[in-house]
C-alpha cells in the first residue's frame, strides 16, 4: 500500500498519475500547502525539505521525497513505464530531468512572477516567459518524431503534462498554437483514463478504482499515518 502526500498542483498530480496507470492501491493524504500543512513535523518527518509530494511505500516501510525519485522508485516497483534496456532507460531518464530541472521550474517561475510576486516586475514575467516558449519549442521538436516523450508512454510524459497543461490555463496564459506536437500529445494523454483519475485527485468528483481519500483533514491525516 501507499500512501500519497499531495496536493492540487502540476507536481502533486504526477504521482497520482502513475499510480492509476501501474494500478497499484494507494490512500491519498491531502496537504494543504496553502494552510502550511507542509511544514507540520508530522510532514517534515516524511520530507525534511516541505515539500509535495512524497510518499510512503508501507510495503518496504519507506518514505520517499522529490516527485522524480517518486516516479523513479514507482515504475521500478511496478517493472513498467521506465525501459530496463540501457538506451531506452537512459532516454526517458534524460527528458525525466528535462522536466524536473528545466520545465518545472521554469513554468513555476513564470507563474509565481505572473500571479503571486508582491509586485510586478516585467523583465521577470518576460523573462520566464521566454524561457517557457524556448522549452515548449524543444519538447515539440521532440514529439514531431516521436509519439510520446521518450519514443514510447512513460514516466517522462507523466512528468511532463501537468505542467504543459498549466500552460493552457488562465494561471500560466501561455499560447501554444506555434507548437502543433506539443498540442497533440496534449491531446492524446488527456483521453488516457489514468491521466483524467490523476489529475482530479483532491477534487469532489475524484473516483479511482485504486485510491482512496484518507480523511477530509489534512493534519489529521499526517497525524494517523
């Protein structure tokens, strides 16, 4: 059994994602990172960096932080969506930290200067903005030869959509009509059954066939597990 730490945003839907499509059952912990559940001992405990999500593995009594080693740590508990072959292992692990280490924080960034930033300072806004479009032009120049990220349907399309879909939404505002295989992907992962389950996590009309809402409060949730 697992039990996920999350909440509604690109990161905390990524795991959520994957267990849906490897079927494993899991019990979802709500932590509300808007209230500071995440800096509660009880969390700190799972991950000393406060940050979601993060997971427990009860099987191997593991816990498990920084949603890529999530990722990681799932498909090889599972034995799918991350290549045993070097090549194609490498491939996906290679757009996995495209993602973690360019895409994230980089739509991130253009988010927090777009919506949250006490003040605005435009060269930021255009900055992260440039910086989105150089790569949304990367990952469409990847998908225009390749159905999914890494050839084949793994962990780095996982990792990667909730994020380009943020791009689609009034939060991030970024137009992608100039990427027509960024698009299209989009497209396809949307119509995947795991992918729709995932990305409605904490939201009242979530229904999985394999997780489960732990309680409707979030620090009492950190508290029982």
């Amino acid at each position: 059994m697992i039990d996920l730490y999350t909440y509604t945003t690109p990161n905390g839907r990524k795991p959520a994602i994957l267990l849906e499509e490897l079927e494993l059952p899991y019990t979802l912990h709500k932590v509300d990172i808007g209230k500071g559940d995440q800096f509660t001992p009880e969390f700190k405990a799972i991950n000393p960096n406060s940050k979601i999500p993060a997971i427990r593995d009860r099987d191997n009594d593991l816990a498990i932080f920084e949603s890529g080693a999530i990722l990681i740590y799932l498909a090889e508990k599972a034995g799918k969506l991350l290549p045993s072959d070097i090549a194609g292992r490498t491939q996906v692990m290679e757009w996995l930290m495209f993602q973690m280490a360019s895409v994230g924080p980089m739509f991130g960034q253009l988010g927090h200067f777009r919506n949250a930033a006490p003040e605005k300072i435009d060269y930021a806004v255009e900055r992260y903005q440039r910086e989105t479009l150089r790569l949304l032009d990367v990952l469409d120049g990847q998908l225009e030869h390749h159905p999914y990220i890494a050839g084949d349907y793994s962990i780095a399309d996982i990792a990667t959509f909730p994020w380009v879909a943020a791009a689609k939404t009034p939060y991030l505002g970024v137009s992608i009509t100039a990427f027509p295989n960024v698009d299209r992907w989009l497209e396809t992962m949307k119509q995947r059954p795991a992918v729709q389950v995932g990305m409605d996590i904490l939201q009242p009309s979530f229904n999985s066939n394999f997780g489960t809402l732990a309680t409707p409060n979030g620090a009492a949730q950190l508290t029982a597990a």
